[in-house]
C-alpha cells in the first residue's frame, strides 16, 4: 500500500474508534417534562393564590378567530398552518398587557399543576401541555394569540376558545 494511502486508512480508523466512543446516551438525560417548566415558572413569577378568573373568563372576550402560523416552504412563497386562536379581549380598567400575559400564563401553570381549576372549555391551558400565549394592545383591546405545539392541539385550543365565548350569553359571538 502506498504510504499516503496507509497513513489516510490509519486517520480514518483512529477518528473512527474516536467517533464512536463520543456516540451513546446521555446519563441522565429524560424527555423534556412539562410540568417542570410550570412549577418553576409557578414557583418563579406567580403568586401562590389562584389568577382572578375576571382577566380571563368568557365574559371579557368579544371575538376568537383561528390564529395562523406563515411558513416559507420555498421560493415563491408560503403557506400557512392553524396554530390555534387569537381572542380579543376587553380590557379591564387598570389592567395591562404585561399584567395580563403574566396571569394568563400563571393561570395556565396553576391547571396544570392542579393547583387551580379550569374552566369548562377554556383555551389558556392543558393538563399536560402548554398553550404559548401572547398579549399585544391594540384598538382598545388585548389581542390575545394562543398557539399549540401540533395541528391537533391546535385545532383543540380553536375549538375550546369557541365553545369558552360561546359560554357568556351577554356578547355576540362574532365570526
């Protein structure tokens, strides 16, 4: 064998034996858990008593429509994915967005840590899942984007927060 030819075979043979010592499972290492992530954010930016139902209950909601995801799929353009409901909410006299993503979100690691109750429908939360929720301010309202982690959730957290502002008879339901 040629001496370049046996000294590459020997490079790749040693970075081989190296490449699989490095390769294995972590020790250690779980599946990601949920409600990990809810008791530090409980334990980390929440009170310990249950969120004010008033910032989120059905009677504050005055629309739900299904909330889109916009994805580049190539280079002439996109399309895009239900990634679950956007709710437009009224505003509670000295109530701000901060204040309202940070109780819907601690509202929604209380249910899920069972520690507050959920309300029939309700979109905020799953017991054993989160719901990404965004709060923007806008036209005199709080824009509320809620988003699941799948299509099903997804299709889920429309139909919960349908049915959540189907719940309050005192306002239209607009479509």
């Amino acid at each position: 064998m040629h001496p370049r030819a046996l000294t590459a075979f020997a490079l790749v043979a040693a970075l081989g034996t190296h490449a699989s010592a490095c390769t294995g499972i972590i020790p250690g290492a779980t599946p990601h858990d949920v409600r990990y992530d809810a008791e530090a954010l409980e334990h980390d930016r929440c009170d310990p008593t249950p969120v004010d139902p008033s910032i989120y209950g059905a009677g504050i909601i005055t629309r739900v429509e299904p909330y889109y995801h916009f994805v580049m799929v190539g280079p002439n353009g996109g399309e895009s994915h239900l990634a679950g409901a956007q709710l437009e909410l009224r505003p509670s006299p000295g109530l701000t967005g901060e204040m309202l993503e940070r109780g819907l979100m601690c509202h929604a690691a209380q249910v899920m840590l069972g520690h507050a109750p959920a309300a029939p429908s309700e979109p905020y939360a799953f017991a054993d899942g989160w719901v990404k929720i965004e709060v923007k301010s806008g036209h005199g309202a709080f824009i509320v984007s809620l988003s699941a982690e799948d299509p099903t959730r997804a299709r889920e957290v429309l139909g919960r927060a349908l049915a959540f502002e189907g719940s309050n008879p005192t306002v239209p339901v607009a479509r």
